[in-house]
C-alpha cells in the first residue's frame, strides 16, 4: 500500500513539486526546472541498486516531464497527475512482483 498510495504522493512533493516550484519562483529556465524535477527522484532511488538507479533516472524523466507539462494549467493539476502516473507505474511493478511469489 505505501508504494502504491503513499511513496507516490510524497515523491512528487518532494522530487518534482517543491524543487520545480522553487526554480521557477527563482526564475530559472525549462532545463534548470527540468533538472530540478529529476535529479532528486533518481537520488531517492539510488539505494535501491542498478534496477533502482534505472527506475529513478528514468522515472525522474517521464514524471518531471509530466509536471512540466501541466504546471502552466495549474499546480495542483500537475502535482496529482504526476503523484498519479507514480501510483500507476508502482501498480504495475507491485503486480509483477507479487506474480513472481509462489
């Protein structure tokens, strides 16, 4: 339940939401607010060994992209569209996983 409900929710605050937001409040460019988005979800997945430094890098991009793309809408639309591609993606991994078991 946490990987699905709550990880989600939290890493898009602190991964995407805030640093984004603090870019560009400080009036950074798209790439800097773009790096700002990625580089902190794939450091929170680096302990996790090779598969959880390619889940971070990866899942940094795609949901730094998706921040991005809805901010100017509105933030609270691209935080929960974000936190919810997460969800979607730990579903999917928690799925697979739980299929391997005996």
């Amino acid at each position: 339940m946490w990987a699905i409900v709550v990880a989600p929710i939290v890493e898009t605050f602190l991964g995407q939401h805030l640093p984004i937001l603090l870019a560009r409040v400080l009036g950074a460019r798209t790439a800097i607010q773009f790096a700002a988005g990625s580089l902190p979800f794939a450091v929170l997945h680096f302990d996790v060994g090779a598969g959880g430094i390619a889940a971070g890098l990866t899942g940094g991009f795609i949901l730094t992209l998706a921040y991005l793309t809805f901010v100017p809408q509105s933030k609270t639309k691209a935080f929960w569209i974000t936190a919810a591609i997460h969800s979607l993606f730990n579903v999917v991994g928690t799925a697979m996983l739980v299929s391997e078991l005996p």
